[in-house]
C-alpha cells in the first residue's frame, strides 16, 4: 500500500497508541476541558502536530481513547450478539474489572462528564457510545428471559440495573466508603468480588432450576 504524502516515519501504530495512553492518563488526571493537545502530546513524547494527523481533533481523541479503553466490553457484546448463552454474567464482570483495574480514574471522568452536559463534544462521544452498551446489554437480558435463564419472579425491567449497581459501585463510590468497605481497585480483588456478585446473582437473579441443571 502507498504511503500518504506527509505520513509521519517512525513506528505510526506506537505513536498512535502513546497519544492514546498519554490521553487516557490525562484525561483521567485533568477532566476533559482543563487538559490541552499540547500537554498530551508531550506526555506521549511527540510533537504536538501527531494529534492532528492521527485524530484531527481533540475530540477525536477522546473518542479513540474511550473506544480503546472500552473496547473490551464493546467486542464482549458485540461478538455475543446472538447467543446470550455466550455471555455470562461472570464472563462480563470479569472483563469489566480488568479493564477498570488498569484504568480505575476513567469510571470517575465518565461520571464527571455525564453529569456536566456543558461537556460538549465529551458528553455527546460518550453518550453515543454508551446508547450502544445499552443497547446491546438490553438485548442480552431479553435473551436471557427468552431462554428461561432468569427468575420469572423478578422485575425483568430491574436485570440491568442490579448487575450494574454492583459492578460500578465500587467504583464509583466516595474514598471514604470505599476505606470503610475495605474496596481495593487490584485486578486480584476486583476478580474475587466478581466471584462473589456471580454467586449473589445465581442465588437473587438468576431461575434456580436452570443453574442446577448446569
């Protein structure tokens, strides 16, 4: 293939990805609007002017960097799509916290963020890609009842919600709580408390019958 006239030598893929890496920790660090091109390109070590060949904008940027980060969960779903049986509730928790343990400040931007609508171009990237998660998710719990896999005697609306609150409280909850919890953002804990809220589930959610004959 032939190269753009103009294209940046060098490793491209690496430069791309330490923009990436050096936005998620910045962003992360700063919040969205206090944080410049500049200072991010100088964390990842390169002029200024990558930003705009690789992304063109910052906002382009942060979307790169919000897909990259999630892009575990978004292929998770995506490549499940039509067989929730694929997908479990442990196999998702698992990916969602070892994607949070290595990044534990992105859960607060986000927050920080959709609670901000003045946000701008941040608000309407994110907002766009969790629709998605969303939307996806909702069409897994709808399998998921199809298939009998979930308690009848429960608010089939309430399945998201319960798996959510406990996979993004511990997150998201205040250092304090999280102290007085004894809630640890390690991979190790992470996973164990995975454990722990797939077995919650098995016994509060999820049909009886249909986890004994598995």
């Amino acid at each position: 293939m032939t190269s753009k006239i103009g294209r940046p030598k060098g490793d491209q893929q690496d430069t791309r990805q330490a923009l990436i890496d050096a936005a998620r920790e910045s962003f992360s660090r700063y919040g969205y609007r206090k944080i410049s091109t500049r200072h991010i390109a100088q964390q990842a070590g390169v002029d200024a002017a990558m930003i705009r060949y690789y992304f063109g904008s910052k906002a382009n940027l942060f979307e790169a960097m919000v897909k990259d980060t999630l892009s575990p969960i978004l292929n998770l779903f995506r490549q499940r799509h039509h067989n929730a049986e694929d997908l479990t509730p442990l196999t998702l928790m698992q990916t969602y916290y070892r994607m949070m343990s290595a990044n534990p400040s992105l859960p607060r931007l986000i927050q920080e963020i959709f609670n901000h609508h003045d946000s701008g171009d941040a608000f309407s990237i994110l907002a766009n890609i969790f629709d998605e998660v969303l939307l996806r998710s909702q069409h897994w719990a709808q399998q998921l009842r199809q298939q009998h896999k979930v308690n009848p005697a429960l608010n089939p609306e309430w399945i998201r919600l319960s798996l959510l609150s406990l996979m993004i409280f511990p997150l998201l909850a205040p250092k304090y709580i999280q102290q007085g919890l004894g809630i640890e953002l390690s991979q190790d804990w992470l996973l164990q408390l995975a454990e722990h809220n797939h077995a919650l589930l098995q016994h509060g959610l999820f049909n009886p019958q249909e986890e004994e004959d598995q």
